[in-house]
C-alpha cells in the first residue's frame, strides 16, 4: 500500500512537472510588450519623434502576404522610427476567419495586438462593438487631408461620424476580357450575354462569362455591382432598407439570367475567386469579373496559358450605368493597445503616401491615394495602375452597407439571392425577404 | 482463422486499400506535378514530375518546426490523458467508490457540447494562465476534450479482464496500485495503445483551438501551418499537396510502429477463460 | 475471520478510487464544464457584443460610467450657454429648469460613495484620454426605479428640447438647442436596462425556421453516416483482425485518411469535388453516379452527399480501429470451441462475434453520433453550409451567429440546444450499454 500511494504520488508530480516545464518554456515568448511604461496617450505635442524616446514594440497583425510587400514596408518604418519596433503576426488568409480570430481576441480586450488590418466591412461593426480606437483626433493633430483618399474607402471606414480606420490598400471589382479574341468590352450586361453566346468556343475557350455566384461573401459584392448598376441599394444614406425596389428586382433578374445561361460553367454556383481564377488562366472563358489581382496572374508565364491576350475594363453597364463594388484593407488599432502612439505612428506610415507607395511597388497593392498613380514608379508596376480607367473605377467604387450588423445583413442576403440563383424562390420574393429581415434584423 | 488468404483475397485487398487510399494518392500525384498541369487535365501521371512543389513547401513556410510543435503537444497529450484517463477508468470499473454513473455521466457531458460555443471562455482561460502561444497552451484543453473517449474505451476493456486474476493478485499481499500497475495495465495494453491512437490523431488534427490560442507562427501545429499556405485569393494546391503528404508519412510510421502493441496483449496474452 | 484485513483493504481502495478519479474530474469540470455552465447562463440574455447597451450580462439596471461621465462633462457647459442665449425668458427658465432637475438626479446617483469615487477615477482617465479597460470600473448597477426615471427625465427634457429648437426662428440657436437634445438622448442610452430575457431566446428559435432546417440536416447527416461508418468500419475490422501477410502495413494504411487533419482533409475534397478539375467528380460523372459533374457542390443533395462522402471516408477507419480493439478482447478459444460444434463462419459471427462485441460497439457508436451532430470544420470548409443553406449544420449555425454576427446570447441558446439533443441521443446508448460499466465488481 505504501508503494502504491508512493507511486501515484511519483506519477502526479511527474504530470506537474510537465505543466511547470512547458509553462517556464512559453514564459519567454509570451510577454513582449507588456513592461513598457505607458508615456503614449499623453495625447499632442509631445508626440514630435524624438531620439530619446523609450523603445517600443508594436504588434500588427494581418492576414497571409505572400508578397515582399508587408516586410519591405515595416522596415522602412523601422528605419525611420528606430525606437519603434514592429513585431507580424499572420492570421488566416480568408477574411471571415481571420474577422473571427479579431473578434475572439478583443472581445476578451486582449492588448496582445496594436494594430490590425481590417477588410472594408468591419470598422462600423468594431466601432460599434468598443473594440478599436477613433482616430479624429490623431487625424486632426497630423493634418492628415482625408480628402486625399478616394472617398469611398473613408466612407466605409467612417461610421457614426467618427472615422475608425485608415485606408490602407484598396480592390474593386473589373471587368477582364481576352484581347485574342474581342477588341472592345461588352458595355452592358445585355451586350455581355449577347456576346458571350456569340464568343463562347472561340480561341480555345468553354465559356463566354466567369464570375462568383457561390453563397459567400463574394456574392454580396457580385450582387452589390448589378443593383447599383441598375440605380438599386440595400440601405440608403439615412441608414433606411430599400432593397425592395424595381431596380433591385430588375439586376437579380439580369443576375439570374447570366448565372443560369449556358454560357457560363454549370457549376457557376460554387465559383469564388479561386474557381474563376483557375478557369480564366486557363483560356477557359471570353470574359471574367474578379478583383484587379487576376491581371498579375493572367500574365504569369508559370502558370497562364493566356499571357498577353488579358485587358480590364470597366464592368458593364445597367440602366443606370456601370458600378464596382468596393473591397480592400484598412488599418485599425486596438483599443486596448497599450501603445496607441506608436501604433499610430505606424498606422500613419503605412496608410501614407510614403508606406502605399511601397506596399505598391513590392507587394503590387492598389493605393487608396489617388496621386499615388501619377507617380512613375508606381505606373510602373504594372499596366493596371497606368491605366487611367482604372483609377476611374476605384473613384467611384461602391461601398457595401456600412452598419454595425452588417455581417447579419450579409448573411441574409447571401441567403436569399442565393435561393434566387437556384431557383428556389423569384427575385421579387428575394427583394421582399431581403427588405422584411434586413429591417427586423436592424430593429432588433 | 489463421487461415492465410488465396489469390482472390489479396486482390480484394488491394482493390480495396486503392479505393481507400485514392484520394492521397491523387494528392501524391498532384504534389509532383508542375503548377500548370494541376488543374488542366485529369492525367494521373505528369510528363515531366518536379519536386519543386516540395522545396515550395518546406521553405515558405517553417513546416518542420509546425511538425515539431505538432509532435510534442500530441505526444504530451497522449501521455497524460492516458495517465488521468487510465487512472479514473480503473477507480470507475474496479474499485468501490460511489457516484460512478455520475463520474461517466460528468465527463461524458464534457463531450456534448459544440466545442465551437468553448473557445471564448477557454481563449480567456488559457490567456489568464499566460499559457497563450506554448505547449501547455493547447494541451490542457486537448487532453480534457480527449477524457471522454479515453475513459470510457477503457473502461470497456479494464472491465472485460477477469476478476480472478485481481482476486488471486489480491491474495498474494499486492496493493491495488500494484494490482492495477502489474495485472491490468499489461492485460489492458491493446485498448491503452487504440486509445492512445486515436487520442495522438485527434490532437494532430485538431484545427480550431491550435488557430486561436497559438496564433505566432513559432507555435503553430500542423493543420494551422497547413491552412496559412493559402493566401487571399489563391490556394498553391502544389505546396499543400506537398506538404500533406510530408506531414502524413510520420504518422504512418508511427501507427506502424504502435499497430503492433494492439494485437498483443489479451489475445497473446495469459489470458484464456 | 478474515473480516478485519478486508476491511481495512477496503477503506484504502476507497480512497484510492477517489485520488485516481480527482485529477480527471477537475480538468473535466474547469476546462469544459465550466464554460458550458456559462453559456447556459449567457444564454438568459441578450447578450451582444457589437451592440453597446447589450454588450454585458445585465442583471439590472446598469449604466456605462465611461459614456455617461464623458457625455455629462458637456452637459452642463451646454445648458449654461443655452440659458444665456435663450431668445425668451420662458426659454430660459426651462433649461434652468432642465439644468436642476438633472443636476438633482446626478447627485443623487453619485450620493453612491462607491459609484462616486469611480466617476473621479473615470473623469481622470477621460481628461488624459485613456479608455477605460476595466469593465468593474466602466459599469455600474443601478437601482431599477431610479435608472427608468432618470432615463425618462433625460428623454423627456431632450424632447422639450427639440421642441423649443422647432419652434426657433432664429437658426443658430434652433442648432444649439438641438445639439443639445441630440446629447441628452445619448446620455439616456448610457443608462442601459436590464438585458435578461430569461427563456425568450429560446422560443425564439423553436419558431425559427432555419434552426428547424440546420436540425434536420445535422439529424441527417449524423444517421446516414455513421450507419455507414458502423457497416464499414466493421468490415474493416473484421478483415484487419485476420491473419496475412503484410496486414501491420495495411492496418497503418486503412488509417491514413483518418491521420490527414480534417481541416486539410476538407480542403483536399473540395479539390477533387471540383465541377471543373475535380478528379472525384470526373469519375462519378463517367460512371453516371451523378448527373454531372458540377452537381456535387451545387445541388442541395449534392452537396449533402459530398459532405457524408467526405465524413465517411475520413472516420469510418476511426470506427474500424475502435472495433478491431474490441474484437481483440474475444478469446480464441470460443471460436475453436464453436469451429468443433461445427458451426460456420457467419454462425460465428452472429452467435459470438456480435454479442460479444455489444460493448464496444456501443460505445464506439456512442462517440461517433456525439461528434457527427457536433460536425463543424468539414461542412465549414467544404461547402460553408451553402448551397442555399442546404447543408448548414447546427454548429455551423451556431458559429456563425457567435463570431459572425457577435450574438452571444443566441448563439448560446444554439449551442444548449446542441448539448440538449446530445444528451438526449447520449442517455438512450447509455441506457444500451446498459449497467455493464457501472456496476463495481458485484457478479
């Protein structure tokens, strides 16, 4: 009997020193950023850069770069702020996991991060949410000029009148088609079908259209583009529904009628980026919608089969016109840092001209200043930021709803117009639906 | 029984192990071929194979070292929840204590629960131990979620082992420490190596918790690292392809090693009723 | 006679029994149980994150100091120019009157000395910026009665306010009025009502239809499949347990599907499910299983098939090794003894394989079905719940309320619900397993 209770205590000592070992071993990593004194938040003047300055180490978290472009910035900003350190932390690349990552870590007010990068639809929702830090006052101290900006990347950081991010590198949706094979771009969607029927088979391709009709948040921004087009929206200026309108039933019935023609790929309905991507740098299709990123690829000798033949355009165009949805990064500090100062230094750098123009050149990011496309180096990464068209487009690209619940407005539209796509229920059913819970969902 | 199989038997075999196996082959074939040729074609073989999707995949990412964390949080795992799980099967099937049907009913309970509905409070649980990004970090968590199991399976077995032995053990002045460390532990060795499979591979495997509590790449685990090769808009099916088979291989040495150890025990042993 | 000795041998097997059970239970209890015993508790509420006046657990009446403090700095100031310009004398006496009448309640409120020495605290920490971490600091209960009223005296004089701003001819100070009517209203949203809906929630969800939906595919999803897994992961069994050459490499191999993490795994069959490239669909579209290629990712039943495809290839050898371990415990010597009655194969299998093997199959079952209907990073990756919500499980649901739309309250009520209809399915097996496992040693 002795031995055992001698054994069993052997073996619960041998568990705990286990625990103890494997604790002292994460000890080291674990806290980097915490002793520093807190001479940030002191708030004005005394912010001017100087050289005695404690050092700090900031943490900024993002998503996946497998460009140079995140490294390259960091160390310029390192080289300017040599008090400021600045420590990456990869989060997944797909936006919804990484928004789940941000929000398990601030909603816990975790200062384990300082600054992140933000997809264009969270700042309202985090703002709401007390988890990051309104940058005004920042803003106004620095004289920054956010009119510098192309307007729809501040209104989608700008929530409840108080802006919430910096505008860090923007996307918007355009229109690819294959210069093998046509001279000029459809100019609207009626012209699109008309001529992908007419096109499809031509020079080795299967499809006259690509585009993202799976139920994911690629959707929204393939639904955004034809509602705006056709003079529609989901929630007006004044924060009210009017998804229910004739404009909106008219573009989910153009949706429709694309995503069920035999023009495009049977399985259209579970295309995201990837798929459309795949298929396009194979020469499969005439003609593509996707973010302004598929031009590198389509002229990428390893993997394209179609280099040279690509141009962009402009999406077509609706009764009202031709719209883009807008997409992008922003920046954001948490407001739990405990070194808001140095994190705003960063945050400046890397949303300023000096910072974009980096992330431009090296990791090939569209900026969000617009005279950053006059600037030569810039025009000189690729075609896409020398051509004029394309500064166009990112000019009047149009934010999705910016609300505190959009991604419970997201949901339900992802829903509803995909139900349209399968033919599960009419488009006016789905504008009806789409009106009746985005309202209750807001009332809530 | 001992009967070996004709022609016909390992022809079903082999058929079968293929259908079974199909889809990493595919995965094998896929990660020799060259970037343009994995989705352009349903060839199995490519002309020209390439080992670059390999090279891709150990020098983009630190794979080894996602191996490494891998290896030591599982094999922390396993031990421990073996010890704890071992322990409480043996008190709940062998010895006289009360309350046993709420002693499996408890730790049953703890597998009832969407373990999605957990992370939050365990995020702030393992963020207040200061055990974010480190071992300890994801072993707690992976050794409870893995009790459940571990108890109940052996407890099937410790109960199937003749109380005669225990009683003769008994007789002879043994402690029932002893009789639990010299009798059934031995006896029970084909159900302590299963379960300590499959506590090994569900800790390799899992996904979630490794993504949030460990969330510097020093201290990622394999299916987090695997995960991080895709970025935004591109999925390098090259470099996953690649690098799911490297991290597969270990495992299938080391299920080879164990396979053994769960044959032996009872059946070889000096049991026969 | 030998009473004594088997007593005192007793009383230490007790106390062993305990000590072995202790450190199990403990991490059981504080790992899991705990935070399940507060989602229970979250689940009373409504409880969301990104909605400022829900964003607590909130017993009763509450007010956010840090909001409150910064709003009532400006209070005072404002009412004072308001009285100055006011462009009538009846104008003025009402804002003085407003001016009172709040000054009364806020000392009323800060009479408190505890909630008085953290408006200092919080007044500090405002004046040099800072935001205020602590939630003990940032909130504060109130007393019910005095919360509604001050609430309503605020709302009330912010539409005097408004009114007087209306009724303005003069522009500039039409602005200043409403300025500060729009600035009361937002103090009386800092003063936050209690958020417990107690059961509310929950007959919520009985109504809602997509939960129903989510119920009736997890329900599927987990039948279907682990049938499946049970047939095959006995099949395997059986055939892995007999003797041949080279069966150590193919028991490793018939493993190898479940050793590939399933988050990969599902990235993996997403792969070969391709309308496009997706070798899988290829084969079953040439061997006319399916329709079409596309099918398999596009369909409700479809994509339903993809998934318990997927689920089923990747935990049937899971099954399998759990029932191989089982088999291992039958001895031999039964089956000599039967092989000499004469009896066949499938004889044996019915007579002494199956009996004999109840428990582990049970059990096996049992640890199957609780993960089946918990099932989330397969569907999660694989189809994201889509086409059409065709194959959104449960916990999908339930994930997608918590993180995705910050709901903790609801997506609590998912999760109990979860465990509800676990614990149900639990409760019938353990009543098949039957008293085999608890009963001590008694014969």
């Amino acid at each position: 009997m002795k031995f055992s209770k001698l054994a069993l205590s052997s073996l619960l000592l041998i568990a705990l020193v286990f625990f103890l070992v494997a604790c002292n071993n994460s000890a080291s990593t674990d806290q980097d950023s915490n002793d520093e004194s807190d001479t940030s938040s002191d708030n004005g003047e005394q912010a001017e850069e100087g050289s005695e300055e404690e050092p700090v180490t900031i943490v900024y978290a993002r998503g996946v770069d497998t460009t140079p472009g995140t490294d390259a910035v960091i160390k310029a900003f390192e080289e300017k702020f040599p008090h400021i350190k600045v420590e990456q932390r990869e989060m997944p690349a797909d936006t919804g996991q990484s928004h789940d990552q941000y929000v398990t870590l601030l909603s816990s007010q975790s200062s384990e991060i300082d600054v992140f990068n933000a997809d264009v639809i969270w700042p309202a929702e985090f703002a709401q949410a007390n988890y990051v830090l309104e940058l005004d006052r920042f803003i106004e101290r620095d004289g920054i000029n956010m009119e510098d900006y192309f307007p729809g990347t501040v209104a989608a950081a700008n929530f409840n009148g108080k802006q919430w991010a910096m505008p860090q590198y923007t996307d918007a949706g355009v229109f690819y088609y294959r210069t093998d094979i046509v001279d000029e771009p459809p100019a609207t969607w009626d012209e699109l079908i008309e001529m992908s029927n007419e096109l499809k088979g031509e020079g080795g391709t299967e499809y006259g259209y690509l585009m993202q009709a799976a139920q994911y948040e690629g959707l929204i921004t393939n639904a955004i583009e034809f509602i705006a087009s056709y003079g529609g929206e989901v929630v007006d200026e004044n924060n009210n529904v009017v998804v229910n309108s004739p404009e909106t039933i008219k573009a989910l019935e153009k949706m429709k009628e694309i995503v069920t023609s035999d023009f495009v790929p049977e399985n259209i309905l579970n295309f995201m980026e990837i798929e459309t991507e795949n298929a396009w740098i194979e020469g499969n299709a005439v003609f593509a919608r996707n973010w302004p990123y598929m031009m590198s690829s389509s002229n990428d000798e390893e993997r394209s089969e179609i280099v040279d033949n690509v141009e962009m355009a402009r999406l077509p165009a609706g009764d009202e016109g031709t719209a883009a949805a807008l997409g992008g990064w922003m920046t954001m500090i948490n407001r739990y840092s405990e070194h808001p100062e140095a994190a705003w230094e960063f945050v400046k750098f890397i949303s300023g001209p000096e910072g974009q123009k980096i992330t431009a050149v090296e990791g090939g990011r569209a900026p969000t200043l617009s005279a950053l496309y006059d600037d030569p180096e810039v025009q000189g990464v690729s075609s896409l930021f020398a051509n004029p068209e394309f500064r166009e487009v990112l000019q009047s690209a149009v934010p999705r709803p910016v609300s505190p619940i959009y991604p419970e407005v997201s949901d339900i539209m992802q829903i509803e117009i995909s139900k349209v796509l399968t033919g599960d229920q009419t488009s006016e059913e789905a504008a009806k639906n789409m009106q009746e819970k985005i309202e209750a969902a807001m009332a809530e | 029984m001992n009967k070996r199989g004709g022609i016909e038997f390992y022809l079903f075999l082999i058929i079968f192990v293929f259908l079974v196996m199909f889809p990493f082959i595919w995965v094998f074939l896929t990660s020799i071929k060259p970037p343009r040729e994995i989705f352009s074609s349903f060839s199995w073989f490519t002309s020209n194979p390439t080992l670059a999707s390999y090279e891709a995949a150990l020098t983009n990412r630190p794979l080894v070292r996602y191996m490494i964390n891998s290896f030591v949080v599982s094999s922390l795992t396993t031990i421990l929840a073996l010890v704890f799980a071992s322990f409480t099967a043996y008190a709940v099937t062998r010895l006289p204590i009360k309350g046993k049907g709420l002693i499996l009913g408890l730790v049953l309970a703890a597998s009832m629960f969407p373990q999605i509905a957990i992370i939050s409070p365990m995020f702030s649980l393992v963020t207040g131990l200061g055990l974010r990004n480190s071992y300890m970090g994801l072993v707690i968590p992976y050794i409870t979620i893995s009790l459940p199991l571990a108890i109940w399976i052996l407890a099937t077995f410790f109960k199937k082992i003749p109380f005669e032995l225990e009683e003769s053990a008994k007789l002879d002045g043994a402690s029932p420490f002893q009789t639990f460390r010299k009798i059934i532990l031995p006896l029970a060795a084909p159900g302590i190596f299963t379960t300590g499979i499959l506590v090994f591979i569900a800790a390799w495997n899992e996904y979630l918790f490794a993504l949030t509590i460990n969330s510097d790449d020093l201290w990622r685990t394999v299916p987090v690292g695997i995960s991080m090769y895709q970025s935004q808009y591109s999925i390098p099916w090259g470099d996953i392809s690649a690098a799911t088979v490297i991290v597969t291989i270990p495992i299938v040495i080391l299920v080879l090693f164990f396979q053994k150890r769960i044959v032996s025990g009872l059946t070889s042993g000096s049991v026969k009723e | 006679m030998k009473n004594k000795k088997s007593r005192s041998f007793q009383l230490s097997e007790k106390q062993l029994g305990y000590a072995m059970v202790i450190p199990s239970l403990i991490l059981v209890i504080v790992v899991v149980l705990w935070p399940v015993a507060q989602s229970f508790y979250n689940s009373l509420f409504d409880y969301r994150l990104n909605d400022p006046s829900r964003s607590q657990l909130m017993l009763s009446a509450t007010i956010d100091l840090e909001r409150y403090v910064d709003n009532h700095f400006y209070i005072g100031g404002q009412l004072d120019s308001l009285a100055d310009g006011a462009e009538n004398e009846e104008d003025a006496e009402k804002v003085k009157e407003i001016q009172q009448d709040i000054e009364n309640y806020h000392s009323e409120m800060i009479s408190d000395e505890a909630l008085k020495v953290k408006v200092e605290e919080i007044d500090e920490l405002l004046a040099n910026f800072t935001p205020v971490r602590d939630s003990e600091l940032k909130y504060s209960k109130l007393d019910n009665e005095f919360a509604q009223e001050y609430q309503q005296a605020l709302e009330a004089h912010a539409a005097a306010l408004t009114k007087i701003a209306e009724s303005s001819n003069n522009e500039q100070s039409a602005q200043q009025f409403q300025q500060t009517s729009d600035l009361l209203t937002s103090t009386a949203s800092n003063i936050l009502n209690s958020n417990f809906i107690g059961l509310d929630n929950y007959g919520k969800y009985m109504k809602d239809q997509r939960m129903w939906k989510a119920m009736g595919n997890t329900v599927f999803f987990t039948v279907i499949s682990v049938a499946f897994e049970l047939v095959l992961g006995l099949a395997i069994a059986l055939l892995i347990n007999r003797a041949f050459i080279g069966r150590g490499l193919i028991r490793a191999t018939v493993l190898i599907p479940w050793a590939i993490p399933t988050a990969v795994a599902a990235m993996m069959w997403g792969f070969l499910y391709d309308g496009q490239s997706g070798i899988i669909a290829h084969y079953l579209e040439a061997l006319n299983i399916i329709p079409e290629s596309s099918w398999l990712l596009t369909t409700s039943d479809g994509g339903m098939f993809s998934i318990i495809l997927a689920d089923v290839w990747k935990t049937t050898p899971y099954m399998a090794l759990l029932l191989l371990a089982g088999l291992q415990t039958i001895p031999q010597s039964l089956y000599e003894a039967s092989s000499v009655d004469g009896a066949n194969k499938f004889q044996q299998f019915w007579s002494i394989t199956l009996p004999l093997l109840k428990s582990s199959i049970l059990v096996a079952l049992l640890f199957r079905t609780l993960d089946a209907f918990r099932v989330f990073d397969l569907i999660y990756v694989l189809t994201g719940g889509g086409p059409a919500n065709a194959t959104e499980s449960i916990s999908v649901y339930a994930y997608k309320t918590l993180f995705a739309q910050q709901n903790f309250g609801e997506g609590s009520v998912l999760s109990v619900i979860v465990f509800i209809s676990v614990a149900i399915i639990s409760l019938v097996y353990v009543k098949l397993i039957g008293s085999d496992l608890f009963e001590g040693r008694t014969k």
